[in-house]
C-alpha cells in the first residue's frame, strides 16, 4: 500500500512539475491609447520608459505591431476573441459586447488557468471567464474611481476607492497576486489601465515632472491636409480647433465664461480629488494657467501652446503606467513568479501626439495604426529581440491559446505568434486588413477600410469613394497621396487585388 501511494504521489509531483513547465503564467498588461512615440524601446521616443524597457529587453519588440480598427471597445473586442469586428459585432464605441462568444480567458479558464481581470473593461457587457474582476465603471475615472467587483460570479459590488486610477489598478492587481490567487495553479491576470487615455490627468507622483521640458514639434503639427481626401479635412480631431481648454488642457473658465462641450463636465474630474490632491494639482497648474490667459495667444502660437500643454500631460500619464508596470514586475521578481510568467504589453491602438495637428486616434495612419507590442517569455523568446512582421491585435488570442495548450477555434481570424516568440522562421501575412466604422460620431473620421504591407498602404473612405495610397517608407508622415500616379499603377493594382482577397478571407460583407 506504501509503494502504491509512493508512485502515486511520484506521478502527481512529476506531473505538476511538467505542468508547471508546460503551462506558464500569463500577464498580459493592456493600455488606453499609448503612442509608439512614448515607449523608449522604440525609436524616436519623447520620454524614458525604463520599466516597459524591461519587459523589452527581456524578451521581443514587435516594430509593426498594427490594430485592426483603431478604437477602444473595438480593438479590446478583438483582442480577447481574435476576430474582425464584423465577425465579434463590437464595431464601433457604441456596441454591446455579446459576452457569448469564444474569448481566450473563457478557454483558458476552462483549461484550468484561474482567471483575473482588473482595470478598464468598457465593453458594457460584464466580463465573462474570469473567476475574479474588479473594473472600472465605463470609461472609469482618473481620480477616485468607482470599481465594480465579482468573485467566483457573486454578485458585482461597486465602491469608489481613493487614489488615483493607474496607482490603484496596480494595487489591485498585485493584491490579487498576493492574496486571492491559489498559489498551486497557474493564472492569466489582465491588467487593464485607463491611462493614458483623454483627458490625461496625471497622477500625484507625476505632477512635477517635465515642468519645463520644451517637447520636439511633429514636422507636421501645422498640415494643411493639400492632395490627400476630404476625409483627413473634415474630422475634428485637431488639437487647434478641437481640444479644449478646461476639460483637456487644465485650464479652468475665467467667471461668467459659457462653457461648451466637453467643458461642461470637466469640472466633475476635479471634483472626484482630495483636498491634499487638489492642493498638489492647484500648484501644478496655476501659475502657468495664469501666464497663459495674459498671454492671449492666438492662431499658431496658441496651437504649439496647446501641444505643449498635451504633451506635458500625455507624458506625465505614462510615466504613471511606467513606474506601476515597474512595481508589478518587482512583485513578480520578489515572489520567485518571473521565470514562470509571460508579460504581454501592448495598447488597445497608438494616438497622434500632434502628427498632422491632431490628437486621438481612428484613421488608418501609422501613428494610430501602430501599437506598442513587448511580449517576454522567459526561457523561450531571446532576450532583446525584435521582430518586422505585420502582427496584430487580432494575434493575441490564438497565441495565448497556443501557449496554454488549448485549440484554436476555427473561428479566430488572428494567427498564432508562437512561433516568431520562438524564433523559428514561419509563414506570415504580407497584409494586413483595416475597417474604421464610427460616423458619424465622436470627431467625425469618415469610414474607411484599407490594406498595409510591408511598405505601402491603401485606404477607401467608401462612403464618399476616395482613395488614399502611402509609400510610408519615403513618406513616413503620409503626406503624399499616391493614388492614380501613373508611376504607381501597378503598385495599386496590387495594393487592390490584396485588399479584395483579404475581404474574401475574412469574410467581410461588402461595405
Ligand atoms: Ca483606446
């Protein structure tokens, strides 16, 4: 009977340790509208990002890491199912997420990973496949969120918590790492922030920074849009035009003022903070608040103010994201999990920080086409790699899959990045497929679908039939419409004939 018991427990150990091998934790830290250009990994970037550098150094860099359609509920819907938004119904800010469909936490749960979601959600649906979730409201707030909770399906329970959003995520997220997780079994923790996402407040601990930094202006801050589709002239996205003074620029209404737009609720942000918050902020913004009103800047001096102002803030958000990412990969090394762990950074789609004098997001342009992508799997992926291929969005749910041992649905359109994480030389897609379809809607981007490869890049505003073609090799800012220049004829024809056989192998319906 000893013997029996001896070999029992003999197989048991053997076969946790080969699950431990086998079966590696996963967290995968998700981020609101970062802009390739705010990650020191990558070239050009305006700031330092020491912490997201570890996770680089530790593992790959993906350079043309691209979204399928660059806004928030969207991309984050095609993330967790790995298909197009006309294959998961969330196409735009405004729909429903069917919690019924396939998503990698559900099949990993079901594989026996526990299962955690904490931070941003806003799919309007409750988070489906996770034996724990703490998220914010919607959009949830920079300063005293309200996070709604769930354990093992209880009943959600809503509590507004003190702090500030991106600190208090992390504190959430490590918590569940200490204290709720069974230590014995492997787990995929989603870390979700808000920030940096409009309209970037910054945290207690990053006020200070970049009071003086001067940053670099975009050559194309002041474009004037010339030979390219009515559609890049008509949004309302410009940082000129469309940013606002209270509500994204910190600077509060002189008395009496009206407020219009999105000035009308900016008040309700400030009012979530602290006295000791409030206090640190006043003395954050006031004197320059004060300066800027004598001044009375306008046109073009009043445009390199505002982006002056954005940046600060923008900034001041990531290296909030910076230094959290940074405590959670220390608990990770503390608590002996790093070997163990694969970390996937990445954002739901990039931002123009002031390239063609705009903010957001949602055209098919590089800087929010382009997402930051740092994947590091200890023991696998060589450390400090990189890679070139047209990756996406759509990619990380098979490959998660993938890692965790668990089939792919026939129904994921993304493709596995297993192989490149090994290093190994694979088949890989020479186009990739784009659909915007918000309009009308929040900043007023025309619909468009295109084709991007290696180098060129094909975009429709099918609506009113205008076409746009980039070499955004010799033209990196998209400056020069090439569509119908004879010299690039066959260049187009390609470019078409590969959009209309992407459309049939997705199965997009015509448009
Ligand atoms: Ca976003």
């Amino acid at each position: 009977m000893k013997k029996v018991c001896f070999i029992v427990s003999l197989i048991f150990v053997l076969g946790c340790q080969t699950q431990k091998f086998e079966r590696p934790n996963v967290v995968f830290i998700l981020v609101d509208d970062h802009a390739l250009k705010a990650v020191s990994s990558y070239e050009g970037s305006l700031i330092e990002t020491p912490n997201l550098e570890r996770i680089a150094n530790n593992g790959i860099r993906f350079d043309a890491a691209c979204v399928t359609n660059a806004i928030c509920a969207p991309s984050r819907t095609v993330i967790l199912t790995g298909t197009h938004s006309h294959i998961n119904g969330v196409v735009d800010n405004g729909s429903r997420f069917d919690p019924s469909q396939p998503t990698f936490p559900l099949l990993m749960q079901e594989a026996g990973y526990q299962t955690a979601m904490i931070g941003k959600w806003h799919l309007k649906s409750n988070p489906v496949g996770f034996d724990y979730w703490d998220i914010l409201n919607g959009q949830g707030q920079y300063y005293s969120p309200v996070f709604m909770k769930s354990v093992n399906g209880s009943e959600p329970v809503n509590r507004t918590i003190d702090g500030y959003c991106t600190d208090l995520t992390t504190d959430l997220t490590i918590d569940w790492l200490d204290q709720e997780r069974n230590k014995e079994e492997p787990f995929l923790l989603l870390c979700h922030h808000k920030a940096p996402h409009r309209t970037w407040m910054p945290g207690p601990n990053q006020l200070e920074l970049f009071k003086d930094t001067q940053f670099p202006e975009p050559e194309t801050l002041f474009d004037d849009f010339r030979g390219r589709a009515s559609a890049v002239s008509t949004q309302e996205m410009t940082i000129s035009d469309h940013m606002y003074l209270w509500h994204d620029l910190m600077v509060p209404p002189q008395e009496g003022a009206t407020l219009e737009g999105p000035d009308k609720w900016a008040q309700g942000n400030i009012d979530r903070m602290s006295e000791t918050q409030r206090t640190a902020w006043d003395e954050t913004f006031d004197a320059d608040n004060d300066s800027f009103i004598k001044s009375d800047l306008k046109g073009a001096e009043l445009t390199r103010w505002k982006y002056q102002r954005y940046m600060q803030n923008y900034l001041r958000c990531i290296k909030g994201i910076d230094d959290n990412v940074g405590r959670l990969l220390d608990y990770l090394e503390e608590n002996d999990l790093a070997d163990n762990t694969i970390i996937v950074y990445m954002s739901d789609q990039g931002f123009f920080l002031g390239e063609h004098g705009w903010y957001d997001k949602r055209f098919m342009y590089e800087p929010s086409l382009r997402i930051p992508l740092l994947i590091s799997w200890p023991d696998v992926t060589d450390k400090g790699s990189h890679s070139d291929l047209l990756v996406q969005n759509l990619d990380l749910a098979p490959t998660l899959l993938e890692i965790a041992g668990v089939e792919i649905p026939k129904r994921m359109q993304g493709q596995s990045m297993v192989p490149i994480l090994k290093g190994d030389a694979t088949p890989w897609r020479d186009a990739m497929y784009y659909h915007y379809y918000e309009y009308p809607g929040a900043h007023s981007v025309q619909k468009h679908e295109g084709v991007r490869t290696e180098r060129y890049k094909l975009i429709h505003y099918y609506e009113i039939d205008e076409w746009e073609m980039f070499d955004f090799k010799s033209d990196p800012n998209e400056m020069i419409n090439l569509y119908d220049n004879p010299a690039y004829a066959g260049i187009q024809n390609e470019l078409n004939q590969k959009l209309k056989a992407l459309k049939v192998q997705y199965e997009v319906p015509s448009s």
